[in-house]
C-alpha cells in the first residue's frame, strides 16, 4: 500500500538530513579542536529542536483538525454551537468561518423547516375547509337515493347540494388564485391606470348582494385619478373587501368608498356600519382561513380578506383596519402614486 508523506514530516526529514550531512562534513574535513566540538553539539541540538519542534506543531495541528472534523460532524449532524471568544489567530479565524456556515446552514435549515410547516397547516386547513361540502354532497345524496322522502324534501335536498357545490366551487378557486400567490405564479401587471375604473368594477360585483339586503352603496372618486396597480387584481381585492362589507353590514345600512391622493399613495377607505371588529383581532382577520366567533354563521371560508393583502403587498401598498364593535369598520387601501419624471 503506498502511503503519502506529509509535508511536516517532509521538511523536518530535509531538516535533519542537512544536519546530518552538516555534522558529516565536519567530521570528516574539521580538525579535532574545540570548534569541531562545537559544531558537533551545535548540529546535535539542532535536531533536537527540530525533532520538538515538529512533535509540538503536528500536536497542534492534529488537535486543530480533530476540532475543525468535529465541527464538521456536527454541522452535518444539525447541532449548532455557540461561536467561542475571538482571537487574532489561524485557528480562530479559521472557526470563525465555520461559525458563520454554521449560521448560514442554520437559517436555511429553520427557513426549511418554517416552509415546510406552512406547507402542512396549508394541507390541513385546505382538507379541513374541503371536509364539510364533501360531506354534507354525500350526506344528502344517500338521503335522495333512499326514496323516503315527499318531493318537496327532494327539492330541498337537490337545493342544499347545488349550494354546497357551489361552496366547493368558490373555494377550489380562492384556493387556486391562494396558491398561485404564494408561489409567484401569478405575474401582477403594475402600471399607471384611473383607479375609479377598478373600484367601479369591484362596487358593480358587490352591488347585487348589496341590493338584495337593501345596503346604499356611496363612492367618492376622482375620475382622472391615475394610481399603479394591477387592475384586474386590485379589483379582486377591493371586491372580497367590499363582499365582507356588504355580508356584515345589517339590512338598510350604507357603506362608502372614498379616495384621498397623498404624496406616496393614495389612499381609499372601504367604511361599512355593520358589527366592527375587535382590536386584538385587526392582525388576525388577514390570516389565512380564520373567521372571527361571532360570524361562523355566516358564509364564508376566511381567505378574502388574506388575498387581498397578499395582493396590495405585491404591488407596494398595505393594508390598514380601524373599527368600533356595533359601530362598523373601514378598511383602508394604500397603493403607490404615480411619479412622472422630471425632464431636464
């Protein structure tokens, strides 16, 4: 088996062959006088302290590499320790590197962890919002196959299936437009367009509901005002906006729209004067599936209000909520202004 010598024990053999071949030459051409005796114990200690030297160094070197594996291993392994004192030498700046990876590894590996936690409370909360609809499809369906029932039930039951599928329906779609979000899949065309055309849009969508409870809806824009945003998105947001307005607001109420430039964004309050909302749950209405106590009765499955955000956020604006339990709510909608450039 051929073996590899290492470069310490390469110099230190070329080290003490010159020294062997020093006190060889002085032996064979020195006289025997006091400065051959000296080159004869200066040669002799010269290996000698090339012999501790080496000892000394490869000790070094050997527990410096045992070091640098272990943390290696470590690393490899997912155990993170805590980076040490700093010292100006090789070896410390050496594990300073390696503290710095263990950082980098150690942020990816949580990044991984947080996404793929997400991706199962994703998985678990989809099936949970799917669990229902299916259930009661099936559940009515086996009642109309049993044929114990008078024709106006089957017509009931026909009608609760349609609108379960219906259900179904709207939330395979809010689910695809979710994940199509979240992973970018969407490309959002931002550019300068009249904002009154978008909330025309989303109001027209709300209208028929808004109608059918008798709810006034009021709109105060400026025509011309020119704001960057994705229309057809930004209308999707204000819509689910709007549609949560409009669902808790009682019958014969009014909600208003209104739109104020200021120097970055413009804003457009959504005001309603329906059940408000609590202030420790402003944060918690733009979270993914969740639905406040009060309104279970209510239909809805809670993503409107986390697309739109996820939407405004995408194009540079956010989102802000202020409210008065059975006082009512206003949304507010900050998009950015539209810059023009100086000409020179």
């Amino acid at each position: 088996m051929n073996r590899r010598i290492s470069a310490d024990t390469l110099i230190m053999t070329v080290a003490i062959g010159a020294c062997v071949l020093f006190l060889a030459a002085t032996a064979f051409f020195g006289k025997r006088d006091f400065f051959t005796f000296l080159c004869y114990g200066f040669g002799i200690v010269m290996i000698l302290m090339i012999l501790a030297v080496h000892r000394v160094f490869r000790k070094a070197f050997i527990g410096f590499s045992d070091k640098v594996c272990t943390q290696v291993e470590e690393l490899t392994k997912g155990n993170f320790q805590e980076p040490g004192p700093e010292e100006d030498t090789l070896t410390s700046k050496i594990e300073m590197k390696l503290d710095k990876l263990s950082d980098v590894i150690h942020s990816s590996l949580s990044t991984q962890e947080f996404q793929k936690q997400e991706i199962q409370q994703m998985v678990s909360d989809i099936s949970h919002q799917l669990k229902t609809p299916i259930a009661n499809i099936t559940m009515y369906s086996s009642m109309l196959d049993s044929g114990n029932f008078s024709k106006e039930q089957r017509k009931q039951f026909a009608q609760v299936i349609e609108n379960q599928v219906k259900k179904l329906e709207f939330l395979v779609d809010s689910l695809m437009k979710m994940s199509r979000l979240e992973t970018s899949l969407i490309h959002l065309e931002v550019k300068p367009a009249r904002i009154f055309d978008t909330l025309f849009q989303a109001l027209s969508q709300a209208g028929a509901k808004a109608e059918q409870k008798e709810i006034e809806l009021e709109c105060s824009c400026d025509e011309d005002l020119m704001v960057l945003h994705d229309a057809k998105w930004t209308q999707e947001a204000l819509f689910n906006i709007l549609d949560n307005a409009v669902k808790y607001t009682p019958e014969g109420c009014r909600i208003s729209v209104s739109t104020e430039a200021w120097e970055m964004f413009t804003k457009i309050d959504i005001s309603d004067t329906g059940i408000g909302i609590a202030k420790e749950h402003y944060e918690d209405i733009f979270k993914r599936f969740y639905r406040e106590g009060k309104v279970h009765l209510e239909e809805g499955v809670g993503i409107g209000l986390y697309l739109s955000r996820q939407i405004i956020t995408r194009q540079g604006g956010y989102i802000k909520v202020s409210s008065k339990e059975g006082e009512g709510t206003t949304f507010s909608v900050f998009l950015p202004n539209v810059f023009e450039k100086k000409k020179n």
